[in-house]
C-alpha cells in the first residue's frame, strides 16, 4: 500500500509514466500524506468532532485553515457539504472509513 501512494503521488520525470531512468518520478511526500490524511484536518491520526469543525469553519465561515484536498473527505476533486456529511456519517452513525485519494497530482 505505501508503494501504490508513493508512485500514485509521484511527480513524473523523463518520458511519460513509469521509465527506466526515473522510475515513477520523483517522490513527494506532501502529497503522498495528503493521501491518507484528508479528512484528519488537524493531523492528530483521529477523525472527530475537532475536524468536523475545523470542515464546518471553512465551508461555511470566512478564513481557509487547512490545504483544500484536507477537506475532500469523499475524493471527488473537491471539498463542499457532501464531505461534511461523510465526516459525520464515519465519526458518529458507523459510516465507511474516508478513502485513501490517490488523485492529487504531485508538485
Ligand atoms: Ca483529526
Ligand atoms: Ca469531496
């Protein structure tokens, strides 16, 4: 698993995809730990009622407090309500634990 995250979030180099000289590309580690972080917005390896709020603060109140794809709980690009109702679904009525998003291209 932690090598299908590394070279899904790898930055590629050389010729396009996977190559003999570059491999996948160059590893980057912001986003293979935005990968398994999204939904855990304040990084404390629990999701909760803290990030729930911290969610409810961006979408609804004026300030950005955490890098966007933190907030795309469900991986479909963005994050909105329907991520809000994700977190609340897993963290209080036993709902599907947030994916691991491999989507985010690497810097
Ligand atoms: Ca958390
Ligand atoms: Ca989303």
């Amino acid at each position: 698993m932690v090598r299908l995250i590394l070279r899904a979030t790898a930055k590629d180099l050389g010729s396009s995809g996977w190559d003999q000289y570059t491999g996948a590309g160059r590893i980057s580690s912001f986003y293979a730990l935005l990968a398994v972080m999204h939904g855990d917005i304040n990084n404390d390896t629990f999701y909760d009622a803290v990030d729930i709020n911290l969610l409810i603060q961006q979408l609804f109140f004026t300030g950005h407090y955490f890098h966007d794809s933190l907030g795309d709980v469900n991986c479909d690009g963005t994050y909105d309500s329907t991520d809000l109702d994700y977190l609340i679904a897993y963290t209080f009525n036993n709902g599907p634990e947030p994916p691991i998003c491999l989507k985010y291209p690497a810097p």
